[in-house]
C-alpha cells in the first residue's frame, strides 16, 4: 500500500511537467514542421508571390480612418496581406509576429508599426478587422478597402490572392493568399520579403539592424 501511494505521490508530481513538454512539443510541430496551406492541403492553399515586389505607398482605411503607408515614415514598418477568416496561415504568421514585439524594448517597439492588409473587405469590416488583429498585439494595426484598393496595395507588393470555394463549411469561401511579410525602411522603402513563419528572432535581428542603421 505505501508503494501504490508513494508511486501516486511520484506520478502527480511528474505529471504537470509531462503536460508542459507535450504542449511544448505541439507548439513546435504546429509553428516549423506543419506547412500548412501547401498543394494537396485541402481547399486553404498558399500562394505564391503574383510578381516581384517592388513596393510603394498606398491608402487604405482602419476603424479610426485613413491610413497611408506614408503616415508611419521613420519607423520600421511590417506589411502582411491575409484575413480574418485564415484558419492556419495568417494565426502562424501573426502569432510569430507578436511574438517578435514582445522580444522588443518599448523605446524599440515605439519605432515598429505592423501593419495586417485584409485581402477579404467583403466579410472584414473595420470593428472585426481591428479586434482581430489586436488578438495578436494591440500594436497590430488591421486596414482594408475597396476590393480595387486592397488589390493595388497588393500589386505593389506581389501579394496574391483568390477566392476559393468552401462547400464543406458555413463560411461559404476561404481565400488562398500568399504569405509573406514585407520589410519596410524608415523610408518607406522595401527592404526583405521574409517567408511564411520566419522565425521571431530573425525577425528581431533584422528590425534591430534597421534601427541600429537609422540612429
């Protein structure tokens, strides 16, 4: 009897940590092994870039009005084209972002702005679109536009995207985009084009070095 309770004794002791390396280990699965969006995935499928980004300035709209990539000239900024509705793109690629915020110190992080372009404006009204991206960091700012607006932004970056039809779910559609973040200078001009899930201290580095450059 006092080897059952003391195995008992052993095993609630051990059990947390084992709960917080399982967990650990689907993190990891989920954020480098998993590719998701990829040909033969299912419907959602990541696309690849529609032509070499060349960048430039654009205006779109945010639930607190106008917004011009121009606006935010002397600070960093990272551009991602995706939608609310991503079921596994868009959550990897803004989690790692936020993640790479969080590595920031405030004097750096006050010299960042992300920027999240939903390709999908019929669904992402300006409320959603603004709670949806705060999920991630409340410095996250979500704009859209017209369906012409959205889709010259994205030229100017070679971002691509299509609607695809979703029969087996009640969103009616998902939408295929490309997934990449763009890299914007302190003077509005293109830097990198860094691929889905790169990790957060690569993003950090590279956002270190552009300050490092400017100060």
């Amino acid at each position: 009897m006092r080897l059952v309770n003391f195995l008992g004794a052993r095993w609630a002791l051990l059990l947390p940590g084992l709960v917080v390396v399982v967990l650990a280990g689907v993190l990891v699965w989920l954020l480098w092994a998993w590719q998701p969006g990829h040909p033969g995935d299912g419907a959602h499928r990541q696309l690849e870039l529609a032509a070499a980004p060349a960048g430039g300035d654009f205006r779109l709209q945010s639930v607190d009005g106008p917004v011009a990539l121009s606006d935010f000239r002397e600070k960093v900024v990272l551009l991602y084209f995706g939608y609310t509705a991503c079921p596994d793109i868009c959550p990897t690629n803004l989690a790692i972002i936020g993640y790479a915020l969080k590595q920031l110190t405030p004097a750096e992080r006050q010299q960042v702005q992300v920027l999240f372009v939903s390709v999908d404006p019929a669904r992402d009204d300006l409320e959603r679109l603004a709670e949806y991206a705060a999920y991630f960091d409340p410095g996250i700012l979500g704009i859209t536009g017209s369906p012409a607006a959205v889709a010259d932004a994205a030229a100017r970056y070679g971002a691509a995207y299509r609607r695809t039809a979703a029969s087996d779910s009640a969103m009616g559609y998902l939408v295929d985009h490309s997934a990449f973040t763009y890299v914007i200078d302190q003077g509005g001009s293109l830097v990198d084009t860094l691929p889905h899930a790169t990790p957060a201290e690569a993003i950090v580095a590279q956002l270190r070095e552009l300050l490092r450059v400017s100060s």
